[in-house]
C-alpha cells in the first residue's frame, strides 16, 4: 500500500515562503549621524548623514558578530560591548572593526556633509532638518546604486532623534515619500532599528565617524582607511548656496 506524504505547509502560505532562497534583490540601505542639533558657535561645526549600502548584509553582520564575542571572550569591555560604537571604542577595537569591514568587498557608503552657520534657521526643527537632508544622501545611493533586478529597498535608521513617536513617524514617511519618488516601481520600507540590533547600523556608524573625524577634527586616519569603499567624494550641499552665515 503506498502512502503518500501529508501536507504540512498550511494552504495559503507557501507562496509567501517560497520568497526565501529565491533570487530576487533586496538593496538594504543603512543611515547613521554624527553632530548635534545646537546651532551656534558652542555647538559641532558639521552635521554628518552617512548611508552604507548592500545586497548581502548577512556575511559581515555574521563576521562582525563573532569579533564582538570574541572580544568579550578576551576581556576587551564586555559590559560596553553591546554593539560597536566607534566614539566609544577603544582604538584597538576600531583597528579590528575596520579591518573587518575592509574585508568584504559587496558593500559601499556616501556621505553628506552640511555646514551648520550656513543652514537657513527656518529648517532648524529636526523634523525639517532630518529628511531635507538624509534624504539627499539616499537619492545619491538611488540614482546610481540600484541594480536592474531590485525587487525591494530597505532603508535602516538608527533611534530618530525626535522625542515624540509622532515626529518620528512623520520624519520616517518623509523620507519614504522622497526615496519612493525616486523608484516609483520599486517597495520601499523605512525602518527604525536600535544601534544593538543591526550590525551593518555599526557599518553606517564606523562610516559616518570616520568622516566626521576628517571635517570636525582634520583627523583622517579611519577615513583614510575606509576611503576604499567610499563611492564618491563627501556630497556638500551648503557650497551650493550663497554661501551665507546665520551665526
């Protein structure tokens, strides 16, 4: 008597499993931030945007998570080793991390860098602020970055630097609604991950320090570094004005 094997896949679901190991594209696209949002002589001369972008976040997300519990192992502050913060890490630490990132080939970032005197008070609002520019550095990733066979992006942000769920939301579809405008054919979805549990949000951090330490402190030994998997010179969007000071 032949018996035959019993469904175990509800009906209705296999469609919705059979994307994973199929070949279609997903761009991931990871934002991070460096500077404060005090606009006056006290304040960071520069706000930084970085964004590093792939098609296969898994093997370094996989490569940076061992070397953090291999440091931890070996005693190299475990309790502040939740993730890897390059303002916080010891230089031996960061020496590893770069070295860890430079060796993986399927990944880039771009940087944006805006001169805070020169931006117009009007925009001053990080609800304003945020989106007008992060954005200008995704569309650089978009307008040149995206392989033909995409089927959808990601796009990771860090913990939005809004107060309220509410400006958080709304800065989350602001960028949506100006990234969408750029592939129109192409799902997006922007979401709102914690540093912790992202290891390419580390890859977005180490990128956009290390472009900070170049402009605010004229230090370029990570930059130099990582310039490797720069994609273009740093975007600046204030030499473009009229070259106005507001403080």
């Amino acid at each position: 008597m032949e018996f035959k094997r019993k469904r175990t896949t509800p009906v209705g679901c296999q469609s919705g499993w059979s994307h994973f190991g199929s070949k279609l594209s997903t761009l991931h696209i990871h934002t991070d931030e460096s500077g404060n949002f005090d606009f006056s002589p006290k304040g960071s001369r520069y706000y930084v945007f970085a964004a590093a972008w792939t098609y296969h976040p898994a093997a370094l997300a996989a490569n940076l998570t061992a070397l953090r519990f291999e440091l931890i192992k070996a005693g190299h502050g475990g309790e502040f080793l939740s993730s890897f913060h390059a303002c916080e890490n010891p230089s031996k630490v960061r020496d590893r991390v770069i070295s860890t990132l430079l060796n993986h080939t399927s990944w880039n970032f771009a940087a944006l860098v805006v001169e805070k005197s020169k931006v117009n008070p009007a925009i001053y609002d990080p609800r304003d602020f945020y989106p007008k520019f992060l954005t200008m550095v995704l569309r650089f990733v978009l307008r040149g970055r995206v392989r033909p066979d995409t089927s959808q992006i990601l796009i990771y942000t860090d913990t939005l630097p809004m107060t309220q769920k509410k400006q958080a939301a709304a800065v989350q579809a602001a960028i949506k609604k100006s990234c969408q405008s750029e592939k129109p054919h192409i799902p997006f979805q922007v979401l709102n991950h914690c540093r912790e549990s992202n290891a390419w949000l580390q890859v977005a951090d180490y990128c956009c320090w290390s472009v900070c330490r170049k402009w605010e402190h004229e230090n370029t030994d990570a930059y130099d570094r990582l310039k490797a998997k720069l994609a273009a010179t740093e975007i600046d969007p204030m030499s473009r004005g009229d070259g106005r000071r507001y403080y």
